[in-house]
C-alpha cells in the first residue's frame, strides 16, 4: 500500500514540473508572437493537465497528494524558466554609455559582427560615447562580455523590443551574421 501511495506521489510530482514547465514556456511564446508554436504547446499542456488534476481530485483524503501537486507546480515553474533560458527566444537591446569616448569601440564591435548605432554623449563627468546594439537573446552574455572586456566601467542597459523594423543591423541579425 505504501508503495502505491509513494509511486502515486512521484507520478503528480512528475506530471505537473512537466506541465507547468509546458505553461510557463506556452505563455513566453504568446509573449513572443510565436501563436500557432503556443497554440500547439497549449494542446499538450491541457491533456498533462487533465491528467495530473485528475490524480488529485480522485485521491483528495491522501494530503501527500496535494503537496505533491504544489511543489510540482513550484518546481515546474523553475524547470520551465531554464528551458526558455536555453531556447533564449527574440532579440535583445543593449545600449551601453561609455566611460570614455572611444571611437574604436564601435568598430571592435562590428567586427564580431554585432550592428551599432553611435553617438557622442555627455555625462556628469565629460564626454561619452553611447551605443545601441540588438542581438539575437542567445548572444546577449556574450555580448555583455565583449563590452566589459573592451571598456570595464560601461554603463549597460539591455531590453526586449517588442517590434522590430527595418534597418541594416536588423537584416545582418536576422540572418544571423553574428560572428559565433
């Protein structure tokens, strides 16, 4: 008996890290405008979902059954989070304010491949350079890295944007110039 009890305890933990990992990436690929992706993911989601709940509702005097249903959903909720960091879908904005004005910076940047706009800025303390650069998500900490390694003290800021239109470094992203 306390095998079956234990099983079923696994099995609802199972089922709901998987289909609350299927909710939280559905719901990133809405956000995103992959619609029909989503609308597929969410047909797979609801059949986990009915089947999990079911295991519940019908074994509701077993309490180990009900902890089991919520730390799957806790769990599920971190497991789906790492998986959408490893699909790192969409693009990102970076734009950067130098410490120093440094017109090479721009050029070492493109030469990995990377499209940026520049301008001359002024901060508190003197004369800056700003950029903005969009890069493909799975790029964005490597990105990151090459700017502290060229100037330490960068100011960094990043975003998602939520359209994207036109321009050159948008065509060389999207055809996935970057240098890997």
């Amino acid at each position: 008996m306390m095998d079956n009890a234990l099983l079923m305890v696994v099995i609802i933990l199972l089922i709901n890290i998987v289909y609350v990992s299927f909710f939280t990436i559905r719901m990133i690929l809405t956000l995103k405008g992959y619609r029909y992706t989503a609308a597929f993911v969410s047909t797979i989601e609801v059949v986990i979902y009915v089947v999990g709940l079911g295991l519940v509702l019908d074994n509701l005097n077993e309490i180990q059954n009900l902890i089991a249903y919520a730390v799957g959903y806790g769990v599920g909720v971190i497991v789906g989070m790492k998986i959408e960091e490893k699909l790192a879908l969409g693009y990102i904005t970076v734009n950067v304010i130098t410490k120093e004005y440094d017109k090479d910076l721009p050029k070492q940047l493109r030469q990995e491949g990377y499209g940026v706009t520049s301008w001359a800025a002024n901060g508190l303390e003197g004369e800056r350079m700003a950029m903005q650069i969009l890069t493909p998500r799975k790029y964005e900490l490597k990105l990151y890295e090459k700017i502290k390694d060229l100037d330490p003290k960068a100011f960094i800021i990043a975003f998602e944007p939520k359209t994207i239109h036109g321009g050159f470094w948008v065509k060389q992203v999207r055809r996935g110039k970057l240098m890997q």
